[in-house]
C-alpha cells in the first residue's frame, strides 16, 4: 500500500487519494472471488493484481492526466471525488454492513518454535515481502523501472533523454494502483471490513510514506516499523481505542516537524 | 437616475421577493414545518461554506478538518449548557473555543503547503474525533482532570450529550430560524468584508503564489492563521446552533468526516473563491441531498433506494467540476452568459447586414 503511494508520488507528484477507494475495492473483490466463486484465498491477488493494474492505467489516462498542469490541489480534488464515487459505489452493491473473509485456512495454525502462528497471516506476510522484492528487482534492474525512476527525478529531462514519459508515467500509476488492491485483498484476509475500510489505512500509509522520507524505498519500511511499534506502545500505555489516535497525531506531527522523514533526519544529524 | 436604475431591476426585485418569502416561511406553515428546517439547514450550510470558502477560497488552503471546528462548537455548548451556562452565552464561548482550536493546530500546520496542508488536517480531524470519543475514558483514569466530568460525563463518548427539550418547541424553533438567517447573513458579510479589503488582498495573494506574496511584504503565516481562525469561529458558532436545534450530539455526527467532506464539497460545487458561489453550492447541496435520501428509485423489478447514492452524486460532480469547469456553478452561468451575449452580438450583426 505504502510502496505504491510512494511511487505514485514519486513519479507524478500526486497525492493519491483514490488509493483508500481502490483498496477497498481490492478487498471486496477478493470477497467476492473467494465467497461467491469458491476461488482459492491465496491465489484471488493473481486475478486481482492485473485488473486493477489496467484499471489504474485507464484511470491516469482518461481522467488524471487532464489535470497533470494543474495546480497540485486540483488533482487531490479530483482524486478525492474519484475516491467517494467508488465508495458510494460499494454502498451502494454491498451495503454498510462489515464483511469478513472466512475460509477453511482462517482458523488454521501451525507451530513455530513452540508458538502458534496462523497460516493466514504468514502467508500474508510472505507474499507482501515477495511483492516487495518483485518491485525493488523491477524498479533496478529492468528498462522500464529505470524509466520511471527517471521521470520520477526529472520529468522534462526524462523526456529528452527519450522516453516516452506520459507512457511511463500510466504504467506507474497502473502499478500503484495494482499494489493499493494486492494491499486490500490481503489485508481482507485478515481484517474484518466495510466501504470505509481505506480511510484510517490511507492515512497511516500516508504516516509511514512520510516517516519513511517522501521518495526512498527503504525509508518506507523503516516508517512502517516506527508507525507499527508507536501504536503497539499506545496499547500498552494508554488505551486500545487510542492506536488509531497516535497513528494519525503522528503523522501531522511528522508532517511538521520533519518533513524530509527518518532519513532527512539522519543527514541533517550528520551534516552537523 | 441611478438609484431609478436599480429601482427598475429585476433582479433587485427578484431578490426583494425571496427575501420576503424565506422571512414569512415559518407563518405560512407549509407542510408541518418542512419548509422551515430545511431552510434552517439551508441557512446552517451556507454560513459552512462561506465559512470554509475564506479558507479554501481566498487564501487556498483546503482544509478537510473543519468539522473539529464544528464538533467543538456543538460539545462546547452542550458541555456549559448541562453545567448551568445560559444557553445563548455559550453561542460566543464555542465560537471562541473552535478559534482557538484553529489556532492550536493551524499554527504548525499552515506552514505545510499545498497538498500536504491538506493531508494534515485530514488527520488533525480524524485524532480529534477519535480524541472526543474516547475523552472520558482518558479523563476517568486521571485523577487530576477528574475534577471535569459531571456525573462521570464530559464528552459521552459515543453515546453523545443530549440537551433538555423546552416546552414551546414550535416557538423555539422558528426563534432559531430567524438566528440562523441573521448568522448567514452575518457570515456573508464577514465574507464580503474581508474580500473588498487589504486582508483578502493578502489572502488572494497567498493563493495565486505564496512566495511571491512573502516578497511583496504579505506575512503568509500570520494571514493564513488568521483567516483559519476567522473561519472556524464561525463553524464554531454553526455547531452551537445546531447543537442547540436538535438537541442532541455525538462524535460521529458533528467530528465526522462526511461534515468535513461537505464543507469541501459545497464551495466548490458552487464557485471555489467567490462570494456567491458558496451559497449556490450549498442550496444545491441540502436540496439535491433532502431529495435523494427520500426519494426510491422504482425500476419496475426491483426498489432501490437512493440514499446511498447521496455521496456518489456529489463525488460524481466534484469530478466534473473539476474536469472541466474548475470555476463551479458560477463558472459555468459566466460561461453561458458570454456565449449567449455573443449569439446576441452574432444576430445582431447579421441583421445590420442585412
């Protein structure tokens, strides 16, 4: 989820708003797909994955690209309005209730070291780092990763260098777009949710692309584990309710007070 | 001569007779006093927008963390109203109270720009909410703030506060509709002010180029807060009215993103920056929303609800809006205005040729 806002951001210097939405969808299409259909849970994303990557490029193409000139608060708007269609939408089709994915690996368990882990949540955890690594082999090693990353640093340079940047700047898109909704259809997996599911996830991806310094893969990870640890700790010292609380106090706090992420800290503590 | 102009305009007239009619609504009691709540709504949403609008407008900075501002209005008044505050007191004190919120937190966050502005308040909003919530929780495991809650309640959590109903509820009523038309026309003028004036010259400035407006001499920082402060202490005063005329709040009504998202999405659907535009947007907003949440879709086999579809209308616009006429409703009538002059113009020429 974070690793695609970041690339979205990085390439197009958009703030996606759309994502909390396209997550949402993610997981009710899982829903759907595993519910309904009797797909297999874990393998729903390899359906899943491309439809919305075609989705996100139809999405840049047609509707977002109109607005690439504009002032940066324009396509925030427009995101935003995209972002409340899809969620009407699925009122709409689903209603409000809460859905939850429950499937014959949901209470399943295994032993590791003499601890119970659920089947679920590893392999959620698996396929999310391998998504990662498929992205950072992607991004270095291959001419269209390194095309992005060039638009992404310098668009009109990009362009004189040859590349065809409103192409590369639709197949990024495609592909942020693509991970918001492996992003859901996991997270369906193990949470419970309803349309509204994106928003406080939007937010706390927003929190940890911003720990994490806005353009840097690794500072992401790192954000996610000072965002995870921070909230584990207001369990412990305040109260349960209060975790979604620290999430978001912490990101307008980080917003202001470091702007460059863990990383801008760290060079200006150098620099001195 | 001028003033025999105006007199003869028909749009002076036109406006003579609304103004007329909207202040004889609650004595011709149409339909049991539907009429009249939905144009205290009305009233309510348009002091919102205009209110937001000197924020999002002038100055740019879109804010969707305006409904603390309303929610602390609506729990300030409540809160001193069950302690024993006269009632109409609290209307100042919750309009003070939301300022100085602003203040609070607009002070490090107006030096974000832009987009990220805009992240921030989203989250300044939802920690507010999730702050109300669960404030007397906190408060009941403190014994220093204990001293605050009255009958172990301050906040009511998720059950909210109810205030007691008085006895002439009809009278009581139409007295809040006439305060509230007083308070939009207040707020209009406030708006209206600070458009003709120096500050909203900053704050114009502010939005077309911040940097640019430093150089000239404008104090962003100071113009930016002061303009949120001026905002929510009217969004402040609204949630106290409303808190006051349905007698009953909690957290996720008046803390909840959906008023946030409407206090966006009204300005903009009706003219982002101007004057008038705000009031549009807000009248097309209650009025397309009272419709929709009330109205069935029958399509023969099946009965569908339309209150679903409230929000996807209004996303919906806000998508064309921004597409293709980013200047709203008000864009749209100039833009209609100029090719129909020009039709004029046109037909007029032929017919000197001819």
């Amino acid at each position: 989820m974070s690793y695609g806002l970041t690339l979205i951001y990085g390439v197009m210097k958009i703030v996606n708003l759309a994502h909390a939405g396209v997550m949402m969808w993610g997981a009710y299409f899982a829903f759907v797909l595993i519910t309904r259909l009797g797909g297999n849970p874990f393998l729903a994303p390899i359906v899943i994955v491309p439809v919305f990557f075609v989705f996100g490029m139809f999405l840049q193409r047609y509707i977002v690209r109109r607005v690439m000139g504009a002032p940066p608060i324009s396509s925030l708007l427009l995101l935003f309005g995209v972002w409340l269609i899809m969620q009407n939408i699925s009122y709409l089709i689903f209603s409000g209730d809460t859905k939850a994915i429950t499937t014959k690996y949901t209470l399943l368990t295994f032993q590791l070291a003499g601890i119970p882990v659920s089947v679920n949540r590893m392999v959620v955890f698996i396929v999310g780092i391998l998504a990662l690594l498929a992205l950072r082999q992607f991004l270095g090693h291959t001419y269209m990763g390194k095309a992005i990353r060039a638009t992404a640093q310098d668009s009109d340079a990009s362009k004189l260098a040859g590349i065809n940047t409103s192409r590369i700047t639709e197949i990024a898109f495609g592909i942020g777009i693509a991970l918001a909704s492996l992003a859901g259809s996991l997270m369906a997996l193990i949470f419970a949710f309803d349309p509204d599911f994106g928003r406080s996830h939007l937010l706390k991806g927003f929190c940890i692309v911003v720990l994490g310094g806005l353009e840097s893969m690794i500072g992401v990870a790192l954000g996610a584990l000072v965002l995870a640890l921070a909230e584990a700790l207001s369990v412990l010292w305040l109260m349960p309710a209060m975790q979604d609380f620290v999430s978001f106090a912490l990101l307008v706090i980080v917003l202001i007070v470091m702007p460059g992420g863990m990383k801008g800290l760290v060079d200006r503590f150098f620099s001195k | 001569m001028q003033v025999k102009q105006v007199l003869c305009s028909w749009k002076l007239w036109l406006g003579v007779m609304v103004l007329a009619f909207l202040v004889l609504i609650p004595f011709l009691g149409i339909q049991g006093g539907y009429l009249q709540t939905l144009g205290f709504l009305t009233f309510l949403y348009i002091t919102l927008s205009t209110a937001w609008n000197i924020l999002g407008g002038y100055a740019g900075q879109t804010s969707f963390g305006h409904a603390t501002f309303y929610g602390l209005g609506a729990y300030t008044t409540c809160i001193l109203a069950l302690r024993g505050v006269p009632i109409l007191l609290t209307i100042p004190i919750a309009g003070g109270v939301a300022s100085f919120y602003g203040f609070l937190w607009g002070y490090p966050c107006l030096r974000l720009r832009g987009q990220y502005f805009a992240i921030a308040t989203i989250g300044v909003g939802e920690a507010t909410r999730l702050l109300m919530l669960n404030l007397d929780d906190l408060i009941k495991n403190n014994s220093l703030l204990k001293g605050f809650l009255q009958k172990g309640v301050l906040t009511g959590g998720a059950t909210g506060l109810m205030l007691p109903t008085p006895e002439d509820i009809r009278a009581y009523a139409t007295g809040f509709y006439y305060g509230v038309m007083v308070l939009m026309f207040a707020a209009l003028g406030v708006s209206w002010w600070v458009k003709k004036g120096k500050f909203g010259l900053g704050l114009f400035a502010i939005n077309m180029d911040i940097d640019a407006a430093e150089t000239v001499g404008v104090h962003t920082t100071r113009y930016k807060i002061l303009a949120l402060m001026l905002s929510a202490f009217m969004v402040g005063i609204s949630g106290s009215i409303y808190a006051q005329y349905v007698f009953y709040i909690d957290p996720q009504t008046v803390f909840g993103f959906p008023m946030s998202i409407a206090m966006v999405l009204m300005p903009i659907i009706g003219g982002i920056g101007t004057l008038t535009g705000p009031i549009l947007g807000a009248v097309v907003y209650i009025v397309v929303q009272d419709r929709i949440l009330t109205a069935n879709l029958n399509l023969g086999f099946i009965k569908l609800s339309l209150s679903a579809l409230h929000l996807l209308v209004y996303g919906g616009l806000l998508v064309l809006i921004i597409l293709f006429e980013p200047k709203g409703i008000l864009g749209m009538h100039r833009r209609l205005n100029n090719w129909l002059k020009k039709g004029k113009v046109g037909s007029l020429i032929t017919a000197g040729k001819v």
